[in-house]
C-alpha cells in the first residue's frame, strides 16, 4: 500500500489566491482527518469525515477554509483567499473503522507558503 | 486541550534505553493512552497505545502504572532515527473515535 498520499508536497502562493491542497487516504480506510502544524500552535484537527460525510468541523479556523470528500477516495482542502497567517504544514490521515487500535495513519504533509 | 503533560526535551545515547515520561493525572477510565511520534518533516506515526496493561510492540513498550495516573513508554535500543518528537496523547471522549489532541510533545535526541 502506498500509504496516504498528499499533493501538492509544497505550495507558494500570494495573499488573496484560492489554494487546494488534496488528499488520497489509504484504501478501504472510512475516516479521514486533515491537520494544520504551526510552530505556534502545534498540530490541530481541522476536519474529520467518516463514510465522505463531514462528522466534526469545529477546528476550521474560518469560513475561507472548506473541505470536501467527493468519494472514498479523495478529499480537498480549500482555502479562499489566503492569507500570510494560513502559512503551515497540513497533514492529512486516515483510519479504518474496524481498527481497534484507533491508528491513524498520516501522509507526508503539504507545506503551504503565503507570501 | 491535552490531558498529558511531558518534557519538552530528552537526550539520549545510542544503543541506550529511552523512558520518556508522561503525565495524565485527569485519565478517565474508559480512556487509552496513545503514543505518536513525529520525525522532523513527517508526519506523526502510530507507535503504541494501551489502556491498563503494560504493553509491547516490535517499537517500543508501555508501562502504566496501577492508578493510570502517568506512563513511560521505552525505546529498548535506541537509535539515531529514533530522534523524533513523541507524543503522549489521551484519548478523548467515550465514542468509538475520539478526537486526538497532539500536544507540545518531548523532543528526543539520540546521540552517537
């Protein structure tokens, strides 16, 4: 398995531009998480689905934030318009339900840049 | 909020044990105790996790003690890629998924 994949790896973009970060956990995992690291902050929740159904979105920061989950497959993490504090590293990871040891397993994380 | 408390920072030599200490004095009793661990420009990985008994995996052990106050989880033989932030997290809340709160973490060093 190749493990949850994130793209981009790296993201520069300019304050005020649309930025998608995406996501492809590993198959046959029902719950999805997407993470925001800050030296300031740590690493914090942002967003859970379980089954592509959003369950806990209290961690969004604000409304320039979205997320989706189209299908088992994919999720995106949107943010419109950026802005220089959004600079962070986002991790996405993902769990299957029949997993009693509650694992979560993350991807390499995309390191976004808001100039 | 984290429900653990650790060192910011640890050192140790190679081939040594690692104890990395942890407290949770408010664990409730249908909470577990899970162990991450983050390597610099990675993404956190699952090393551990118990509830009441000590336990152990082919990466590391977990000692709880008997009133589930604090645990130590052991690295037997460390090494330089052992270097890594560890995170002592509490599960959160009674349902089948519970949030994970990463907390600061202890930065450990492994030494040649």
């Amino acid at each position: 398995d190749a493990g949850v994949i994130q793209s981009p790896r790296h993201e520069v973009t300019e304050m005020g531009q649309e930025v998608t970060l995406r996501c492809k956990p590993i198959s046959g995992h029902d719950y999805l998480f997407w993470y925001r690291q800050t030296m300031m902050r740590g690493l914090e929740l942002l967003i859970y689905f379980n089954n592509n159904v959003p369950i806990d979105d209290s961690g969004m920061p604000e409304d320039r934030f979205s997320a989706k989950m189209p299908n088992a497959s994919f999720s995106t993490l949107k943010i419109q318009p950026s802005e220089p504090r959004d600079s962070a590293v986002y991790f996405c990871a993902s769990r299957e339900i029949e997993d009693n040891t509650d694992t979560q397993y993350f991807g390499p994380g995309t390191r976004l840049t808001v100039l | 909020d984290a429900k653990t408390t650790q060192p910011p920072s640890m050192d140790c030599a190679e081939g040594r044990a690692a104890n990395l200490p942890c407290n949770h004095s408010t664990i409730s009793g249908n909470e577990y105790v899970y162990w991450y661990r983050q390597i610099h420009s990675q993404g956190p990985q699952y090393i551990i996790h118990g509830l009441k008994n000590n336990e152990t995996n082919e990466m590391a052990s977990l000692i709880i003690t008997e009133d589930r106050k604090s645990s130590t989880l052991i690295l037997p033989h460390a090494t330089l890629r052992d270097t890594a932030v560890y995170y002592c997290i509490v599960r959160v809340g009674g349902s089948t998924l519970g949030r994970l709160y990463f907390g600061r973490g202890t930065q450990l060093t492994v030494w040649p």
